[in-house]
C-alpha cells in the first residue's frame, strides 16, 4: 500500500513539474522595438520580423533579419518606397498595403502584396492587422491625410496589441481602441498633430506603453518632452518610452 501511494506522490510530482516547465515555456516572447527613422519601424519577435514604413537607405537595415512582413501605411515619400522596399523583400516576404498604395507599386511588389481597407483585418502566420483609419481633422490640413487612403494598424502578436497610428490626428477610432499594450503615436505640424493633442488621444485609450515617434514637422521638431509631461500628469501609469527615432540629426 506503501508503495502505491509513494508511486502516486511521484506521478503527481513529475506532472506538476512538467506543469510549470510547460507554462515557463510558454510565457509570452517580448517585442523588441528598432526605430530606423521618423515612421520606419522594424518589430522582432522570436523568429518574426516586421517592417513598418521602410524607407530611406536599405543599408540601414543590413544588419537586421529580413522581413517576414511589411506593412505600408500610406503613399508619401516617408512612409513608402519602392526602390527601398523592392531591396529589402525576400520570397517569404509578405506586404500589407492600402489600395492607394498599392496603385504606386511595381509589378514585383504588388504580387506580394494583400491590400486591406480601412476596419478590415487580416490574419497572417498566427499575427493579426488590423487598419485602422487615419485623416487629418484641421481645416487647413484636410488635403494632407483624406479619410480612406491611408492605414494606421493594430497589430497582434503573441496576444501582444501593437498601434501604429500612421498620419493622422487625434481621431476618434483612435481615442476609442481598446487594450492596446503598445502604441506608436505621431505628432508633426503641418502634417499631423500637436504634441497636446496626441498626448489627449493618448490619455483617452490609454494604452500600457506609448513611444512617441514620427515628430519631425515643418520647420519646426515636436517638443516629445512635453507629450511626455502632458500624460504623466494625467495618467502615470501609461508608460511613455523616447526612443531614437532621428540618429542620423542632431536632435
């Protein structure tokens, strides 16, 4: 009897080891952020490789992996390519693009391409995108950013909710998304938004983590100091991140 039920203690022990060995195994892989410049934007996480908005020299990205996945938010020079995208695609590269975009591409780049319109989602190799619209507000800067063209995203990886807000000022879809972990939002005039503004939006959906990034305007460069400011005043438990997003200038 002895024996039987040491034989259970040891079942019981094994299983449960194999238990927390498993969950250890499977805690979620962190995102790691590589700012490239302004918009362009490399995710990495584990084996997976996304581009957002490549552009500028391709040997900026020489030393990182190629891209499983490129996503295109809208058809200006900062943001789109061809010469830039084209160097840096492989065959298992797959783009994701609006429809604007797609009209501006070579023959090579849209046979890679899924175009997705503005509330459509996509699902590719287990990561869910999601466009999300971006426009300007302002009267005077209506014709830089039209409602439909362009793509922010949401991006799911590993359960992990990634914004890219795109060109766009503090829209309501953006004020309205929901459990966002990490978001990536803009802030250049003429072009997009104030620092107050963004920083509003922000403070309305509250993601977890917010990187300020894409704030190099017209003549002027956004004050991120006090985006940062504005938000922690209001709600320090969103965490503002600054990275380097402009390496190649002095500020």
């Amino acid at each position: 009897m002895k024996n039987i039920l040491l034989t259970r203690k040891l079942v019981v022990l094994i299983s449960f080891g194999f238990i927390c060995l498993w969950n250890s195994n499977s805690i979620a892989q962190e995102v790691e952020v590589i700012p490239i410049e302004h918009a362009s934007t490399l995710l990495l996480h584990g084996n997976t490789t996304i581009y957002i908005d490549p552009v500028g020299e391709a040997e900026w990205y020489a030393n990182y992996p190629t891209p499983n996945l490129v996503l295109i938010t809208d058809i200006h020079w900062d943001h789109f390519n061809p010469k830039t995208l084209g160097a840096l695609i492989k065959e298992g590269t797959s783009i994701i693009a609006p429809q604007a975009v797609a009209d501006k591409m070579t023959p090579a780049l849209l046979a890679k391409t899924s175009i997705l319109a503005n509330g459509a989602v996509m699902n590719i190799n287990g990561i869910s995108i999601e466009a999300i619209p971006m426009y300007n507000l302002r009267e005077e800067a209506l014709d830089f950013h039209t409602k439909g063209r362009g793509n922010g995203y949401v991006i799911t990886v590993d359960q992990k909710r990634i914004y890219f807000s795109g060109d766009t000022e503090d829209i309501e879809e953006m004020r309205s998304l929901k459990n966002i972990d990490m978001a990536f939002v803009c802030m250049n005039l003429p072009y997009t938004m104030t620092e107050a503004s963004a920083a509003d939006a922000v403070i309305a959906f509250s993601p977890k983590k917010v990187y300020p990034y894409h704030y190099r305007g017209k003549p002027n460069v956004s004050d991120v100091a006090s985006f940062k400011n504005l938000i922690e005043k209001s709600n320090a438990k969103i965490e503002v991140i600054q990275l380097d997003w402009y390496p190649r200038d002095q500020f």
